[in-house]
C-alpha cells in the first residue's frame, strides 16, 4: 500500500528517518562517483546515466501522475540542444542565458502542443506523441541554414581548453544538480492538491472532472513542465556533447527510453524513474560496448518493456517493498497496521 | 440561487431517445426524488446535467443561468456535485487524497499548498468523521468495501462544498443498515441547506426521504408531486408494471 508522506504522519516517522538517512547517504555516494570512476570512460557513462534518470524522472512529471505515456518526449529533449546550441552559434549568447532561453521557449511550444495533444487518451495520445518527434526531426533535418541538418551543428564548449574528462566531471554535477530539481518539484507536486488532481486524472480522468477539477488545464500544466526539464537536460546534453544531429536527439529510441526505466523502476514512485535509469543506461551502454554499434541494445530494451509490462506492471519497488517486508518484521509495522484496521472496520460500518 | 432546471432536454443514443424531451426543475431546499423503470433516461439525465455528454436540444440551467455545453469541472463549480450509480473513487489513491481532489474554486494559492495545508486537511478529516470513515484516511480506496467507498464518494464530493447534490442510487448494493445511515446524513445535509436529487429504486427510501419526486417513463417525466401523490397516481404503476 503506497502511503503518502504527509498521511502518513506520526505512525511512520522511524521509516521516514531511515529513508531520509538513505536517501542523503545515495546522493553523497553520487556526487562522489566521478572522483571514484577509474578512467574517462566510465566517467563519461556516469554522466549519461544521471541524464537519463533526470529524463525519465522529468518524463514522469505527466506520465506518473497523470498516466499519459508520451513516447515522445525526445521532441523536447531536441528542441532544448538545437534551441540552445542554435543561440550560442548564432546569436554568441552566454551558454547560461541561451538555455534559459532556449528552457522557457520549448517550455511555451510545449504548453501549445500540449492543448491539443493532451485531449486525446490512451493509445491515441501515444501515437500523437510519436507524431511530434518525428515532425521535429523533419524540421530539423531540412531547416539546414539553422541546425545544419544532418551534417550537424557544432555547440562551441563551455570553458574553452578543458580537458574531456574535467568537462565530463562538469557536466555529471551538472546534470546531478539538474536530477535534484525535479525529483524536488515531482516530490512537492506529489503532496499537493494540485499532485492530487493530477492521479485522479490517471484515475478516473472523467470522475476528476466532475469533482470540479479543470482536467485539461492540470494535464497541460503538468506536461509542459515536464517539457521544461526535458528542454533543459537537451540544452546540457548539447553543450556537453558539443555536436548535435536530428538523428541523434529527435530519436524514439530516447523517448522510449526515458518510458521504460520509469516502468521499470515504478511510474507512482519518486525513485522509480531513477531506480531504472540506473539499470537500464549503464546496462545499454554495456551492450554497446560489447557487441558494438549494433542494434542489439534495442532490441534487449524492447525485450525488457515486454517483461515489464507483463510481469511487473507497477515496476520493481513495489515488488522490492513487498519483499522487504517479507524479511524485516519492523518494516512490516505499518502495513500490517492499516490491514488491521481496515478489518476491523469492514465490520463495524454496517452498525 | 441554484436551482436547476432542464427545458425540453433530448438525447438519443443511435436509436434509442433516452431522454426525450424532458422538462424538469428542482425544488430549491427540497430532496427532490427521481425514480422511474430501469432504462427510463435516470442516469442520462445526470450525464446531461453535469456536461459530461451533451444534448441533441434542450437547455440546461442553474439558477437561470444557461450552463448547456459547459465542461463538467464548470458545472461542478457552479455548485453542482454528483455520485454515479456505479460508485466511482479513486482506487489507488489514499482516503485523505480522494477528499482532497474537489475544487472548490479554481484558486492557485489553495491547489499549490501541500497535502499538509491545515484548513484543507482539516475539511477533509471533517467530513470523513461525519461518514465515519476518519480511521481509514491513509488506506488505499481500493481496499475499502463497497460500503465505505460509497461513503468516500459522498464525502469527496461534499469536498467542493456543493449546493446541489445528486445521487445515483444511494441505496444501491448497500447493506440496510447502511442504507439507514446514509438517509440520515442526507437529511442533515438537506436541513444544513443543501438541495438533493436522488435516483433511488428503493421505495422506501425515497417515501421516507424525498419531500417531492419526480417519476420518468421512457426519457420523459410523466408524474410530479409528493411521494404520497406519486404513489397513488395510476400512470406510475402503469410505467412500473409495464400494463
Ligand atoms: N452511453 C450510452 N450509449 C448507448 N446507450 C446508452 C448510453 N447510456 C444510456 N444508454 C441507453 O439509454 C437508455 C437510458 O439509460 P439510463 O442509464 O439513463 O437509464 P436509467 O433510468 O438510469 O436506468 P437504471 O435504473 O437501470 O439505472 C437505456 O436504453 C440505455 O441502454
Ligand atoms: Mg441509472
């Protein structure tokens, strides 16, 4: 049973302890590892995985709550690097101000997108989403005399003359920052009434509505703040990578990415996006390394969102949870507590 | 200022009229009833009242103000709140999070708070003691029985703070006692100045409860007036036996 922070006030304060001790001890282990990574290589996939998690995490601003799987979100995570990789080519702006810019213009764009795309559902709203990712990757390719097309657009670096790997170290704390502020806006939305609108509409979208909540209003918000993350992580990614092509950032593949860990890990959790970034990204780039360039990582990915939505359809925490509780008699406190009560209860309503 | 009124109000479903022009307004402070043979447009007339489908003709209004194709979160803040027949909750969401749903005015300030804003929560654990449901606020809906999810639903509705209420239903796949419970806290929400429309196949209930009932037959409303003068009308018990 998900218990909510905030309601679960007083009864589960030594696990809220233990989870905060936790959670501060997993990011000071983070902002450690690129002091810990032996070579420039795994440096450079530390990196990339802390991109992923705030990707997926981002993404799971509009599918967690609201439960609307857009698979393409790489839309977003394209027009961030092309907008701000475009504003320091073309206009010389500072790199911060470009992807301030280039943040609050996708953020916009997304917010238009979204009023249309967001009235349909299900596997409607899946197909749209697709739709703009492949739009954007059209306008990227044939507006050449802005992004280059596919012969790319050069991002110039953010400190001129520093090493890859001080550069790759950079950008991991970058990202890492990055990470911290959405899981801090998906945690403060998540004990909102405005977070509690957002699950009722992944809920029962039409019994939301008729409790008085603006439904498209809420789902348009909820997307284009997503969006913003998104834009802001591909903003980073292209002045990190320093080479951007359509191919490369307006790509499915990243979009579906972004979708799989938050399954994996749990769409309804905080961590769930991240638990599975953290699975899926370095074992991704493992396959890459071993069997080469390869389509073999996709496939592999494909195979595991099967898995997952078969076998594990609420992602792995709460089965890690279920576990848990199996093992440590403690832990099992306040669930075995709510079960009672819920018994006791059953018989005492019709008195 | 809330009542409600429908003025020839149509709706057909490919061929089948499930409400046919259908002329109906509400007793302001009354528990209005509306009871009539399955299949006679009940629950339609719900749906066309709350914008969540959209008449072929008629108007709907509340307080004289036209609402007629207003999306159903509009409706819903013009003082309009309503159960479904087959009760709906938000299933994997806490007791407190489904009393915390409800707009009552679309204020930023109020929807930013956290769950943890004192006047919200306590609005919240308010209602779910007059439901009795107070001890089950961190229990997921899901795992609630069918009785106690009926009671959530009143409650989360009563959240918006409606001045109209309508209740598909009330009594249905409930247990008497809980049945009884429910009559009870409709009358005090009715004395507390709430107005009710209820959709209710129990007969008892509604003789017990409704100061005014309305009777359809086959989309239209073919008797109004008291429960005595509804029951003693010969046209009901035709609607009702089919003669
Ligand atoms: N969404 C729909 N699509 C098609 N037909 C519908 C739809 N909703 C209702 N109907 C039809 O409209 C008619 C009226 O149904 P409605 O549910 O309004 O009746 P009711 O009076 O609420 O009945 P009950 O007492 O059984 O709940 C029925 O013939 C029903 O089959
Ligand atoms: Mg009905």
């Amino acid at each position: 049973m998900a218990v909510s922070p905030s309601a679960s006030s007083g009864t589960a304060a030594p696990g809220r302890l233990a989870g905060r001790a936790a959670f501060v001890a997993g990011g000071l282990l983070l902002a450690a590892y690129p002091w810990a990574a032996p070579n420039a290589y795994l440096r450079y996939a530390g990196v990339l995985v802390v991109l992923y998690a705030a990707l997926s995490t981002a993404w799971n601003l509009v599918g967690g709550f609201t439960g609307y799987i857009s698979l393409g979100h790489a839309a977003f995570f394209g027009l961030g690097a092309y907008a701000t990789g475009i504003l320091v080519v073309r206009t010389g702006l500072p790199h911060a101000l470009a992807l301030v810019l280039a943040v609050a213009g996708v953020t916009a764009f997304a917010a238009a997108v979204g009023v249309a795309a967001v009235r349909v559902r299900g596997s409607s709203f899946v197909i749209v989403s697709i739709a703009l990712v492949s739009m954007t990757n059209l306008v990227a390719q044939n507006a050449r005399w802005l992004t280059g097309g596919s012969s790319g657009l050069r991002v110039p670096p953010l400190v001129e003359g520093l090493s890859r790997t001080a550069n790759h170290v950079v950008f991991f704390y970058l990202f890492l920052a990055l990470l911290g502020l959405v899981l801090a806006t998906w945690w403060a939305v998540d004990r909102s009434r405005f977070g509690a609108g957002l699950k009722a509409i992944r809920e029962d979208e039409d019994k939301a509505e008729s409790l008085g909540v603006p439904t498209t209003a809420y789902k348009v918000v909820a997307y284009a703040a997503s969006a913003a993350f998104v834009a802001a992580a591909g903003g980073l990614y292209g002045i990190w990578f320093g080479s951007l092509d359509p191919i490369f950032v307006f790509s499915i593949v990243i979009g579906a990415n972004m979708v799989l860990m938050a399954l994996l890990g749990g769409m309804r959790f905080l961590l769930g996006p991240l638990l599975g970034a953290f699975l899926v990204a370095p074992a991704s780039e493992y396959f890459l390394l071993a069997y080469g360039e390869s389509q073999l990582h996709i496939v592999l990915s494909g195979a595991l969102l099967a898995v997952v939505v078969l076998f594990l359809p609420d992602g792995i925490i709460p089965a890690l949870r279920a576990t848990w509780r199996r093992r440590g008699p403690r832990a099992a406190s306040i669930q075995e507590r709510s079960a009672a009560e819920l018994a006791a209860a059953r018989e005492e309503v019709p008195a | 200022m809330t009542t409600l009124a429908v003025h020839g109000l149509t709706k057909a479903f490919g061929g089948v009229v499930a409400v046919r022009d259908a002329t109906v307004e509400l007793r302001e402070g009354a528990v209005n009833g509306l009871i009539g043979p399955n299949g006679s447009g009940k629950t339609t007339l719900f749906n066309l009242v709350t914008g969540m489908i959209r008449p072929d003709a008629g108007r709907v209004t509340i307080g004289g103000r036209d609402v007629t194709g207003w999306a159903p979160h509009r409706i819903a803040g013009a003082g309009l709140g309503r159960t479904f027949q087959l009760c709906r909750v938000f299933g994997r969401l806490t007791v407190l999070e489904n009393m915390l749903v409800a707009v009552r005015r679309t204020r930023l300030r109020e929807l930013a708070g956290g769950l943890g804003n004192r006047a919200d929560l306590d609005r919240a654990r308010g209602w779910l003691a007059r439901v009795g449901l107070e001890h089950l606020e961190t229990a997921e809906a899901r795992d609630l029985s069918y009785g106690q999810q009926k009671l959530l639903e009143l409650a989360a509705v009563l959240m918006a703070d409606p001045a109209l209420v309508l209740l598909d239903e009330p009594a249905g796949g409930v247990n008497p006692a809980l049945i009884e419970r429910i009559a009870a806290l409709v009358r005090d929400l009715n004395a507390e100045g709430r107005t009710f429309l209820v959709v209710e196949h129990n007969m008892d209930l509604v003789m017990g409860l409704c100061d005014h009932v309305v009777v359809f037959d086959r989309g239209s409303p073919i008797a109004a007036g008291t429960p005595a003068e509804v029951q003693a009308d010969g046209r009901v018990l035709e609607a009702y036996l089919g003669v």
